[in-house]
C-alpha cells in the first residue's frame, strides 16, 4: 500500500511542477502580470489601474482581392513624346505611401455578387430608385453605325462574360461598390472571429436601413445579432470580456476605394526590384527600372518586350489593345491579343506587382478629380487632388444618424471651421492653386470647356485605344456620372503600419549592444 502512495505521488509531482511553474509566470498565486505604460508606470488591461484597454500589435491583413504594394519614389507623368500635344502629363518625382490594390480589375461576376445583395436587402418597393441607380449602363456599347446588339444584351449578363471587367459604370457607381466591398469583408471578419451571428448572414432579405455598416456599427448606431466568440480576448474596463469590437482591436480593415492617379500609375509600372525578377547581381534597390524609365506597364525594356530564355514572349501581344485602324485582334488563324472586346481580367502577362491589366483591356477610373496641370500643383507626397473634407453630422441632441441606406450621415466641413488652421483653410480644396493665386478660378463646364469639379481622371488605356494610351502616364477624364464600354475599375486600400510590409518594423532597426558608460 505504501509503495502504491509513493507511485502516485510521483505521478502528481511533475502536474504540481507545472502548477508552480504556470503560477509564476503569470504572477504569484495566479495573478495576471500586466504590461505597463512607459509614460505613467499604470498596468495595461487592468480594470484596478483605469482599465485602459490596449490590443496586442497586429499586422493588417490583407483584404480579399488585394495585393501588397511596397511603396516609393518614381517619376510621375509621360514616359514618350506628347503627340496628342495636351502637355497634361509632365513629369515630376513623387514618393506615394505603401498600398494595397486589386490584382485585377473588377469583374461583371463581382458587380452582379453587389446588385444581388442591394436586391435582397432593399427589396421594399421605396427603394426601387437605390438598385436602379447602381445598374450599370449596358446601352454604352450601342454606336449608329455597327452592330453590337448582342454585346448590349450579354455582355453584362451571360457567364461567358462572367470573368471578364464591368463596364458602364460611372465614377459614382465604382466608389459606391467600394464603400458596400468594405462593409462586407468587415462584416464577414466579426462573424468568423464569432463576435457576429453566423446566421445574420443568411438574413439578407428586407434588412433595408438595418443592415451592417462598419460606422455605423462603431458608433453603435447599428447592433447586430451577437455571437459567441471562442477565448474572447477583449475586455471592458471593468475586466468583463465584451462583443462589441472597436477598431482598434485590430480586426476590422480600412475601407476599400478608388486608387489615386498616383498609386495607380506607381502600381502599374510595377516598380519593385527588376521587372520581372532581379538580375543576379542586383543591388535589390530598385533604382535602376525607375532610371531607365520603362514605357508599358508590363516591361523594363524600352521596346515593351520581355522574353524568356528561348524568346517564346518575342512578338506575343502583353496586352488588349488596337494594333491600328479596323484592326482589333488580327486575323483568323493568328489572332494577336485574342479579343475583339474586354478578355478576362487575369488574360495577358501580370507586371512586377504581379497586377493584371494596367495596360489595356479597359481604361479604370481614379479618385483624382482632372486637371490638365495637376502633376505641377500637386504635393510631392501622395499627390492627390479631389479633396473635400468632411465630418460625421450630429443632431441637436449631439449623437449622430443614419441615412436610409443605413450609412453615417457625413455634412461638408465649412471655411468657417477652416479658416484658423495652418495646413488647410478651406473645407473644398479641389480647386486649390489651380493655376492662379487666388485659387479662385471656375470652369464653365459645356461652355468654355468640358473639364469641371466632376471630371475624374481615367488611365491605361483599353481594348479600343492605340499603344500610346497604354503607357501608365498617360491621362484622359470622363464626367463621374458617365460610363463608357472601355472604362472599368479596380479597388485599393491604405496600408497601415510598416512601409516595408507584415514582419517588417519601421525605420532601421540595429540589434541592441551593450555600451561602455563613463562613470561620472
């Protein structure tokens, strides 16, 4: 019997080791070790020392869709001789932060996914204008004088098309599908991390005004049905674990939205390194693609070709694009780019990004609102123009609302509430230093000219333009309220965190040494 005691001591020995062990790590008895702040000594996360809240640091996942691009310095604007003679390209060096952008343009599969949820959840007939007005504009491809009936009809509709970029879309409809793309991934994150009802998403139908937005479910202006979350990490100040997720838990992402001129073009050159992988002996800087300057958005070489080892690429079209007059896709037997119309948004060669399509197949619309002189009165930071400020709207009670589309009500911020600042003194910038001192100047939009404040800026050329508007530099507009059957779009979003990418800190960062001190 005693030998029987002593074995099952032993057994019980190593369990309490553990026990110990466990107990103080995370502090004697039991107790939690906190992290502290460096500024007051306080405990993070400690609902006896404030319960101030601090998420672990996170990398930004990447979005659906998505591709990483590590930004930089490069000469924005014409890379060849102007011959349309509009000098409204001139170069100029810029550095844009670090980025994310789709890897391909968005398809009609994508925009028909965005119809069928507006459809559900705005079913009730006082919402019939909302999904009227997000349709695209399937008549763009009618002319006078050809025969294009079955691509008014199909294009849009028929899976053969399933894979290939929507067209007739407005400016205004592409930045709308952005905003409804952002809400839907942050809606699908709560619900796999359990802080959502899985089976909200099953309950589209009739939701109307009730449906998740992300501003509005952080300003708890929206609450969805809770879920149970597995190990909940978060806590409330009292030391309670919550379901309500703040952003800066670190789960949500920014919003998806239209690129700028300048993330567009920087992203289409594919500037990273050598284009398409780096010489043996690369310095691993990337100077020399920017020095050389390259024309397309698939090529370092000056002549737009690129070649493997046995020449297969030599004479290959790298893009969708008309050789010349009449000619769309070459002759029957040898056809060059394989597509008399859009192709697929994944057909051709990806650039050094590993991006589909930034020259030709349809030209994508940008944020920046057009002018001809942009690339001179631009920032050389994140050049941008097309800013008009605003803020969420309060009521007379001081919280703040929902429109029916179950959105945060936003107003413009006013010259009033401007007027004191330093680095802005006006709530509607889009015409600032636009080429006069006073920064006053208007356009009389379908009398002196066609450029307004809704002219935004398209780029890359399509299946209907000649080789020099597939060059990233070159710029054109179009009305925001306008589609055309060569225009598109693709969706970015703003990189947070480390310039350099996910496992990578900011700045240069030496191993730590011990230093000789001076004793004084």
């Amino acid at each position: 019997m005693q030998r029987l005691l002593k074995a099952k001591n032993l057994v019980l020995l190593p369990a309490a080791v553990v026990l110990l062990f466990s107990s103080c790590k995370n502090g004697l008895f039991g107790k939690k070790k906190h992290e502290k702040s460096e500024v007051t000594g306080w405990n993070y996360n400690d609902k006896n020392m404030g319960g101030f809240n601090v998420s672990k640091e996170k990398e930004q996942g990447t979005g659906p869709g998505l591709v990483f691009v590590q930004g930089g310095t490069f000469t924005m604007g014409a890379t060849q001789e102007d011959v349309m003679g509009e000098w409204n390209n001139i170069p100029r060096r810029v550095t844009v932060s670090s980025f994310y952008i789709d890897k391909t343009e968005v398809a009609n599969v994508h925009y028909r996914e965005y119809l069928h949820w507006l459809e559900a959840v705005f079913d009730d007939p006082q919402y019939a204008q909302v999904l009227e007005a997000a349709k695209p504009d399937t008549l763009v491809w009618r002319e006078e004088l050809a025969y294009n009936e079955p691509l008014v009809e199909y294009y849009f509709r028929h899976p053969s098309y399933n894979n290939y970029p929507v067209v007739g879309v407005s400016w205004k409809q592409a930045n709308d599908f952005c905003l409804w793309r952002s809400d839907r991934v942050n809606e699908r994150i709560l619900v796999e991390k359990g802080y959502i009802n899985k089976n909200q998403l099953k309950t589209l139908q009739g939701q109307g005004q009730e449906n998740f937005n992300t501003q509005a479910y952080l300003k708890d202006l929206y609450q969805p049905q809770p879920g149970k979350p597995k190990k909940n990490p978060l806590m409330d100040a009292n030391g309670r674990p919550r379901t309500k997720v703040n952003f800066e838990d670190g789960y949500m992402l920014p919003n998806y939205r239209l690129p700028t001129e300048a993330e567009w073009e920087y992203a289409a050159y594919g500037y990273i390194l050598q284009n398409p992988k780096p010489k043996k002996k690369s310095n691993g800087t990337g100077e020399e693609v920017v020095k050389e300057k390259q024309v397309y958005a698939w090529s370092q070489n000056v002549n737009g070709l690129r070649d493997s080892r046995h020449g297969s690429w030599q004479g290959k079209f790298l893009a969708n694009f008309k050789r010349g007059s009449g000619d769309m896709m070459g002759v029957a037997g040898g056809l060059n780019d394989n597509a008399s119309i859009p192709g697929p948004v994944d057909a051709f060669y990806p650039n050094g990004f590993g991006l589909y399509n930034m020259s030709g197949n349809v030209n994508e619309w940008v944020s920046d609102v057009y002018r001809p002189l942009s690339n001179i009165d631009n920032d050389d930071f994140n050049p941008y123009r097309g800013n008009k400020f605003e803020k969420f709207k309060k009521n007379e009670s001081n919280e703040y609302e929902r429109d029916s589309l179950g959105r945060v009500v936003k107003v413009d911020v006013t010259d009033e509430e401007s007027k004191n600042r330093r680095n802005y003194q006006r709530g509607n910038v889009i015409n600032f230093v636009d080429g006069d001192s006073a920064s006053q100047v208007t356009y009389g939009y379908g009398v002196t000219t066609l450029i307004s404040d809704h002219s935004r800026v398209i780029k890359g050329g399509s299946w209907n333009d000649r080789a020099y508007w597939l060059s990233p530099g070159t710029r054109r507009f179009l009305d925001e309220t306008q589609g055309s059957s060569t225009v598109g779009f693709r969706c970015a979003m703003d990189r947070v965190g480390s310039q350099e990418g996910n496992g990578f800190k900011p700045g240069n960062n030496w191993s730590k040494r011990r230093q000789n001190s001076r004793k004084s």
